[in-house]
C-alpha cells in the first residue's frame, strides 16, 4: 500500500483554482518530485497534505488514515514531517543542543513527558548529525554555520521525529548546484535506510533528474504528466509548458505573465 495517497484534491481561492482535481501516491523510501512553473499549485498541495490549508475536496491518506480535517500537529505526530520548521531559538543554541530538543520533543509527543534527563538524548543526537555528516560541527552556535550546513542540521531535526514522510518544499532554494545535488542525495540515502517517503519541489531540472526516484507535473493547478525521467523529459504535455535545454526548466512563454519577475528561487 501507498504510503501517502492524494485522491482528487481540489483547492480554490475565490476563483483561482490553485488545484484541480489532482491525484498521486508516494510510496515508502521514495523521492517524489513534484514540479511545474510558479503559481502551479505545488505549495498548496503541500499547505493541504500537512494541515496548514483544508481542500476545497479530495482526500489526503498517510498509511490509510484521512487527514484532512486533521490538525497541523496531530498530522505531524503521525509522522508527518517537514524540513525547514526548526525553533525560533535555533540561532541561538548550538548544533547539538537543537537536535536534543528535537528527540525530547519527539519523545514527549509519545510519551506525553519525557523520562530521560535532556542530556541523555547526547547520543542519539549525535548518531544523527554524524547520518547527515554534522558530528564534527555538534558544539558549534547554529548562527554561524555555513547555509548548507544549517539545511543538515534542519534535516538532523527533522528525523528525530521519526517521520514516515517528509515534505520539503524547495528546500535547496538558495543553494549552489553544488550543495543542491549533495542536500538531495543526503535526502535519498536517508529515506532509503529509514524507509521514509520523500515530496519535494526544486527548481533545477539537473537536480530532480538525480535525485527524484519519479516526478508530477502541475500546470495551472492540473497534474498534467507523471513518471520517471525519460517519460518526462519526453512528454508533449510537458514540452508544451516547458521548453529549454532540458537542463533548467524555463515556463512556456505564453505563461510567463503568469510569473512575476525575480520570484523564481
Ligand atoms: P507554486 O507553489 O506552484 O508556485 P502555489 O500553490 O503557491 O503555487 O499557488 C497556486 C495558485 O494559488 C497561484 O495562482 C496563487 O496565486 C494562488 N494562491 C496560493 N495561495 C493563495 C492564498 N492563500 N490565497 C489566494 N490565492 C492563493
Ligand atoms: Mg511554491
């Protein structure tokens, strides 16, 4: 069975139809890339699946269990999890201490307390900054870490939740390309040794090509092509809305209106 299964969800703002009619599973362990030009309704997918925005109609699944109607933290305790949702006082505690934060919040959310003294979670905390290659860095101030270094940290804090998905939307924005292909290829490793289901957006084809095990397109709020690279790269639908080297994906000029200028990353 699926692990997240989207079935026919619609959402409209007044007459905008921000989705339309959109349906699409990821399984366990898979990175699914979701992707299309701004205002294509990925973010609003993303708002719906995790509780922030509730569908005009559809059904959102995790593990067979509806979700819409759910409330953003009772989502998150089902495992539910998203980067780039750290503390406001992360800036102001080191490495190490934001992930403990993260395993006795984790803890209290099974628990309703939590049994072991904040310092026995050190172990654990670094087990998982040392996965997401942050050991070394443990007794550093976040607030002077380098970007990428931060994003590893955020993905450190994320997976002391446990979570069986992970939403990132864009989360390499920002980024070199470099640092973009690394931060996805620590995603596929982590969600194929933890087994968690991964839906992400990014701009740079060249890095959803790499990293996503397959990939939807949104146009307009429609899900217009879905599979792997190949079958993307080769769609008419696709190619109708994008066209390029194949190397960035570059909006339709007929949709550009749609773009505003500089809001694009
Ligand atoms: P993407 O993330 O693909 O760039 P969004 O999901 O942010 O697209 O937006 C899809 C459409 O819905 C756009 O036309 C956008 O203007 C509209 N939209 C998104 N959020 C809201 C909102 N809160 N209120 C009104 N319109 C919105
Ligand atoms: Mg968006």
């Amino acid at each position: 069975m699926s692990l997240l299964r989207v079935s026919n969800l619609s959402m409209s703002f007044g007459g905008v139809k921000a989705v339309d009619d959109v349906s699409f599973d990821v399984n366990p362990g898979e990175l699914l890339a979701l992707i299309g030009p701004n205002g294509a309704g990925k973010s609003t997918c993303f708002n719906i699946v995790n509780g922030q925005l509730r569908p005009t109609r559809g059904s959102v699944t995790l593990d067979g269990h509806e979700l819409v109607g759910m409330r953003p933290r009772d989502i998150w305790r089902r495992g539910v999890g998203r980067t780039f949702q750290v503390a406001a006082t992360f800036n102001s505690m080191t490495v190490l201490e934001n992930v403990q934060m993260a395993l006795v919040s984790h803890e209290k959310r099974l628990y309703g307390l939590w049994k072991r003294a904040a310092s026995h979670f050190e172990e654990e905390a670094i087990a998982l900054l040392d996965q997401v290659g942050m050991a070394t860095h443990a007794q550093r101030a976040c607030s002077v870490l380098a970007y990428g270094d931060v994003k590893r940290v955020e993905m450190a804090v994320a997976l002391a939740n446990r979570p069986k998905l992970l939403l990132m939307d864009e989360p390499t924005a920002g980024m070199a390309p470099q640092e973009r292909n690394d931060l996805m290829a620590l995603t596929k490793r982590l969600a194929i040794e933890r087994n968690i289901g991964v839906l992400f957006t990014e701009h740079s084809m060249d890095v959803v090509f790499a990293s996503a095990d397959r990939m939807i397109v949104l146009a307009r709020g429609k899900l217009i092509a879905q599979g792997d690279a190949d079958t993307i790269r080769n769609d008419a639908n696709v190619q109708a809305v994008y066209f390029g080297t194949g190397k960035t994906f570059r909006p339709h000029a007929t949709l550009s209106r749609d773009i505003p200028k500089g809001s694009h990353e």
